[in-house]
C-alpha cells in the first residue's frame, strides 16, 4: 500500500514536469498555450497597472470590450477603463476582481452579463486568461473549477512558463489584429460593417451553477471591498433577443446579486447598428454608449 | 455516473476505504456494496433504481422458489425469464415494434401507440445476468442463495452494473458469500488494467469518435477513402469504448477482492471471424451459447438445424443490442460468415493464440488478420449506421470519389500514434491474464512507463465527457 501512496505524487510532479518541458512543442494536444488574442487581454492587465482616476470599471466578455468605448464617456466626463475578455465568464471576472480591483481603484465596478456567458463551460476564456495574464494563485481554483483536462494542463504550462520565461514579461501586443483595432482603456473598435438579420431558432437559457456561484463570489468580494456595483445586459439585435424563450425569468435571476440593469433603446436597428447578432457596430456603440453614460452611469456616479 | 467523470473519481477512493473499514463484518460490507452501487446507478436516474431492485427481487425470489417447491420448478423458472423479459421488452422494444407495425399498416402513424420510455441504463446487462442466476438453480449447477443481500450485491455489483461483463451467478455470487482479504498484488493489478482502460477510451476511443462523428454525420460530402479511414477508426472506437470500459470495470472490481471474467481478449488479432467471436464480448457470447444456442441442440444436429441455430444466435446477438433493424441486419451479416465455418467444422481451428511461442506473425497470418478486420470492419459500417438505407448509402459511397478528411488535420494529429501505441502494447501481452499485464521487473522502469502512460492520458484524452456507447444497450 506504502508503494501506492508514494507512486501518486510521482506520478503527478512526473506529469506536471513533462507538461512544463514539452508544453512548449505544441506537440501536446491538451496544452494549448496562445499569447496575445483578439480581445487583447495581455496589454490590457498591463495598462490598467498605469491607469489612474477611474470613475468605471467594466468587466464582461466580448459584449463589455466591443461594446464600452473610453473615447465616448471621456467626452461626457467619465473616465473608464474595460477589463472585457473574450467569453469571459464569472469564474475569470472573480480572478480579474481579486487581482486588479485594488489597483485601478474605480469608483464605480459594472459586470456585464450575457444570457449566452451564464451558460457557458468556462473552458475557453479559462485558455485565454491562463496564457495571457502575469500568473497568480487564483488561477488555480479557476482552473479546477472548470473541471476540464484542457485548463488544467494548460494551466500547469502557463502558470510556470509565464513566471519564468522572458517571454510572457516581453511580448508586445499588436494594436491591429484582422479588422479589430485596440483603444487604450481596453476597447476593441472592429472596422465598420453592417449586419443581415437571420431568423433564430428559439432557445432557452439555462445558466449553469458554477458560473452562478462564482457571480455570487463577485459580488460578495465588491461588497467586502465596499465598492460600488451594478449588472449591465447590453443590447441585442431583436431577432436575437426574442429567440430566447426565458430571457425574463434570466433578468429576474440577475437581479438577486444586485442592481440589475437592460437599458435596450427603440432606435437601435438590427442591420444598422450591429455588426453581427450580438455586438453593436461603432455606429450603435456611439449612440448606446452615450444613451447609458447619460442615463444611468452619470446618475449613480452623482449619487455616490 | 460516468468511469470518466470527476464525480467517479471522488467517489472510487471513499468507497474503497469504507469498503476495507468493513472488512470484519461481511453482512455489513455486502450491504454497503450495495447502497453504493444504488447510489451510482441512481447516478443518472433515481426511478431506474425501482427497476433493478424488482429485477434482483424476483430472482431472488424465483431461486428460492425453485429449491423449495420442487414440482412447480418450471412455474418459477419461467414465470422469472418472463417477468424479466417482459420488462427489457417493454422498455427496449415495445417502441421500435409499436413504430414498425404503424410503418406496415398504418402508414407511420404511430403516435397513439408509442410509450415514449426512457431506456434505463445497463438494463439489457443486468438482466441477463439475473437471469443467469434462475437457470443455472434451476438446471441444479449452483444452489439458491439464501443470502438476500449477497444477491442484490450479485446483481447490482457497480463496476459492471451498466455494461458488464455478463457475470454468471456460479463464480460472481459465492465471492459476495465469502469473506473477502485485501490482496494488494490483486489491487495493483486491478490499477493497472484500470490505466490501461481509461487509455483505450479517453484517448484512443474518444480520439476516433471525433472523426467517426464527423463522418458518419455527413457521409455523401466526403469521398471513398475517408468514407474507409472512418469505419477502420470506428473499429478501433468500439474497441477501445468497450474493452476499456471492461477493464476499467475488471480493474476496479479488483481493488475490492472481486475477479470479473475477462470480457475481450485481443478480437482484433483474430484469424478468422470463429475466432473474433471467441474473443469479443465474451461474457454476452458465452452466454447465448449456454443459455440459448446449447439447449437448441448447438452444433450437434443436422445440417438445417445447424443453419438455424447459428441464424438464431446471431440475429438475437443483434438484437440484444438494440431496437434497429441494422442490428439484426448486422447479426444476419455476421452469421452468413459464421455459417461457412461451422458447416465445414472449421470453426474451432484457431482456439490457440495468434502466432504462438513467437514474437511476430508470419505472413499468412497476417493476411488472415487483415481479412478478419476487415470484414468485422464491414460489420461495424452496419451497427453504426442508423438505418439500413443510410448502411447500403455509406459502404456505396466508399467506391467514389470526394473530399479528404486527413488523420493528421488538427484534432486527429495523435491517433496514429496512440492507435500504434495499443496495438503494439496489446500484442506483447496478447497471452497476458489481460491486455496490460505483462510489466518489466525493475520498479523505475516499471513505475516510468505507468507515469508516462498517465501524461499520454492527461495530455491526450478527450476532454469533454463522452459516454461509453454500450450504455444504450
């Protein structure tokens, strides 16, 4: 029995070892280290270390960094920085919170909620935060949590191979990656297009637990850290939104970990303000931005 | 719950324990094997549990019955193969035959005759084996058991309660009846096979399904040659689904002082299709052949009755797997090539291992095993596909031309490799107790190539969660 006991963290720190000496080769299939990516999360956690003054912080998935541009809310006075990701669920949010909350000091923290993120697995933008943020142990749990093979052996790999080599410390992110264009401040501007609306098929969101704890966590942390919070669902093309056949019950659920907000606007027009189903356009990003700033950022940031 | 699911992985080393914990007591420890095994099977469903409990009821009952009410002995004999067969048809067959009388005389009209159940999982295995149990008190090879929750840990057994093997009452039960002893080469061998198994599915099976989906799933847009590589991996994915399974199941059955019969023994290394049939699902295999083909009068009577009882056999081997004609047609399939053999008695030529005493095989062999794969191959074209229609369309379409689908395109890069990797390792231990039995003798050598067999696992495995596929039978 003695033998068994000992044979299981060999075999663990053997398997950690040739993850971390081969991780490299792409030879692995399970290791899948990338840096740099569309959302630009790499520059992002390094700008918002100089970043000063911030009135709002945003976090979310690719709704929040295609969606809050800095340059609009700078004109009415708000200074913001966007901590969106790709995908990001709340397992990553709580990762984000926890390291870089302290450090940007915002007056005021929004979380964009998505009803296709509550759902989401978590796997993919657990890959992209692992490759692409310095590593601490929060990353750990995140990983765990996934319960996916894939971010834990790539967590292994990134985790060392981040805290060590010199490239993670001197990689430099290009500003133009395809049509996407990075704004300081964490925006993602994407060259102008329109989109061609097409039919849904109807759909229910079944948000899963994991991801509603690790909300819960969010929002309990901000609250420990007094810190201001609201949840924000941007807006949709119509024939995305009503293909959700519970979007009201989502929004209801949304409210139970705090001041839930879906502040749609009537003159948004599916194929002249989006880009595709879910995303404005930066025709549509200007208009919402400047409808949101007005009516609902300006006024709580006055209250506070 | 899932073999490769976190929630086993929890669950495995808490029962393990709490097993040995109650070594001193064996009423206790039977009786914990089976709540646990309740608990895994209530896992997916907890109204399957009702099922099984009434299943392991009746057995139990009818044994009992058989020993005290000698004159009535077929009474209790086939009022359980009725009761037990009844419930199989009803929730496995009753659909499929309800549909194709609606298809024959009512135009497919089918929705006031259909009972839309849930196929409980594993039931087609656990019957068998309940029933196994009734035949054998009544035929007078084992006495009742008097020992109730001996027999519903018989039946109910976790490690191969969903998908076997087949256990027969003579050498399963009287394991649950005795007290068990820790033995902890038995428990490292039981690891072994474990590892061995979890290899074959999560990164052999899963890795083949990825491309056997995607084919299968849209036939007409790939040509011949895909069409081809395709059916050879879905080979290799029901191997390695399957027998992985039974060795993870074997393997764990070991950990608790219990030996399961060996389920497969290398079928691919088979030289003719006598011999695939010796050595793929054998615990199902066996038992047709001693409950249904034997008492048919076997082999042992005239030509014609010979045809018939190998026709029997087989389409009722087809059908065992489920409620599709393809499964009979793949029964037929296998019995038209089975039929040659037995007809010219050849069909016991090869009962020893492929080349025996040596190393490698000659040629002949060679082609022998080509041969034999390849028409098994042929086979599993038909089991897979989900109608005839679709089957004649797929091996149709291996004859023409179309788009490539290469093996080394992104997710598939490494089945080569491991499909190489299990074959090799499969051959040098094709005379082993198992197919991951034979082990250097010097513990770094040894323990280096489980922890590297570990990294392959973690570093190749298929990361989503994909069920074994004989669970639906």
């Amino acid at each position: 029995m003695r033998n068994i006991i000992l044979f299981l963290p060999l075999a663990l720190l053997f398997t950690l070892l040739l993850i971390c000496l081969l991780g490299g080769t792409k030879g692995l299939r399970n290791v899948t280290y990338h840096l740099g990516h569309e959302d630009h999360l790499y520059t992002k956690v390094h700008e918002c270390l100089e970043v000063q003054d911030i009135d709002v912080l945003f976090f979310g998935s690719s709704h929040a960094y295609r969606t809050f541009d800095p340059r609009v809310f700078a004109e009415r006075g708000v200074r913001i920085f966007n901590m969106g990701s790709s995908m990001q669920t709340p397992l990553q949010t709580e990762v984000l919170i926890r390291n870089y909350l302290d450090t940007i000091k915002p007056r005021l923290v929004v979380i964009e909620v998505h009803p296709d993120v509550m759902p989401h697995d978590g796997v993919e933008p657990a890959i992209y935060q692992l490759c692409n943020v310095p590593p601490t142990w929060d990353m750990v749990p995140m990983a765990l949590r996934t319960r996916n093979m894939r971010v834990v052996a790539t967590a292994a790999y990134a985790l060392v191979h981040n805290s060590l080599s010199s490239e993670f410390r001197h990689f430099s992110e290009p500003v133009e990656v395809g049509k996407d264009h990075y704004v300081a401040g964490g925006y993602v501007e994407q060259e102008m297009d329109c989109y061609s609306p097409e039919p849904h098929q109807p759909k229910s969101i079944e948000s899963r637990g994991v991801q509603k704890r690790a909300l819960r966590r969010c929002v309990e942390l901000l609250e420990r850290k007094g810190v201001p919070y609201i949840l924000l669902e941007v807006p949709d093309t119509k024939a995305l939104l009503s293909s959700y056949d519970n979007i009201a019950y989502f929004q209801e659920d949304m409210n139970d970990y705090g001041r839930f907000y879906f502040k749609d606007m009537e003159v948004l027009d599916d194929s002249l303000h989006f880009f595709n189903e879910d995303h404005l356009n930066q025709r549509g990003v200007e208009l919402y931005d400047a409808y949101i700033c007005d009516s609902l950022i300006v006024p709580i940031l006055n209250n506070l | 719950m899932l073999f490769n699911s976190l929630q086993f992985a929890l669950f495995l080393p808490v029962v393990f324990l709490v097993y040995w914990l109650l070594r001193r007591t064996l009423r206790w420890q039977n009786l914990f094997v089976v709540a646990v095994s309740y608990l895994f099977y209530g896992w997916w469903n907890p109204l399957f549990l009702l099922l099984i409990a009434f299943t392991s009821l009746c057995s139990y009952l009818s044994g009992l019955g058989l020993e005290r009410y000698g004159r009535h002995r077929k009474w209790f004999l086939w009022g359980n193969v009725v009761v037990n067969l009844l419930v199989l048809g009803v929730f496995k067959y009753y659909d499929f035959f309800a549909q194709s009388f609606a298809d024959v005389f009512l135009g497919g009209q089918a929705d006031g005759l259909l009972l839309h159940l849930v196929l409980p999982v594993g039931i087609s295995f656990y019957t068998f084996q309940a029933l196994s149990y009734t035949i054998d008190v009544y035929r007078g090879t084992i006495k009742a058991t008097r020992d109730g929750v001996a027999f519903f840990a018989y039946v109910s057994f976790f490690p191969q309660l969903v998908a076997g093997p087949i256990e027969r009452a003579s050498s399963l039960l009287p394991q649950f009846e005795g007290r068990r002893s820790f033995d902890y080469a038995l428990a490292v061998d039981g690891l072994r096979q474990m590892l061995w198994g979890f290899f074959k599915k999560l990164v052999v099976a899963d890795g083949c399904a990825l491309y056997v989906d995607r084919v299968f799933g849209d036939p007409a847009a790939f040509g011949g040659g895909t069409l081809a590589l395709a059916a050879v991996l879905f080979s290799f994915q029901i191997y390695g689904d399957f027998s992985g399974y039974s060795d993870i199941a074997i393997g764990t059955a070991k950990l608790f002082g219990i030996r399961l019969r060996r389920n497969f023994n290398v079928p691919y290394f088979s030289r003719d299709i006598a011999e695939f049939w010796r050595r793929w699902h054998i615990s199902l295999t066996t038992w047709f052949r001693d409950y249904v083909y034997i008492p048919m009068g076997g082999s042992r009577v005239g030509r014609g009755r010979v045809i018939v009882n190998t026709l029997v056999i087989f389409l009722i081997s087809g059908f065992w797997h489920g409620a599709n004609w393809t499964f009979l047609a793949w029964g037929l399939f296998h019995a038209l090539l089975f039929l040659p053999l037995i007809l010219l008695h050849r069909n016991r030529r090869y009962r020893d291992t492929v080349a025996e005493g040596r190393r490698l095989p000659n040629l002949r062999e060679v082609g022998q095993m080509l041969l034999t794969f390849l028409l098994a191959t042929v086979g599993w074209i038909i089991f897979r596909s989900p109608s005839i229609g679709f089957a004649f369309s797929y091996l149709g379409g291996l004859f023409q031309q179309g788009a490539h689908l290469s093996l080394l395109a992104n997710d598939y890069f490494f089945l080569p490799a491991a499909l190489l990797l299990m074959l090799v390792v499969e051959w040098f231990n094709r005379n082993g107790e198992h197919e991951f039995a034979r082990h250097p003798r010097h513990r770094v050598v040894r323990w280096l190539g489980y922890m590297l067999l570990i990294f392959i696992v973690v570093c190749y495995m298929q990361t989503s969660e994909m069920p074994f596929i004989y669970f639906q039978f």
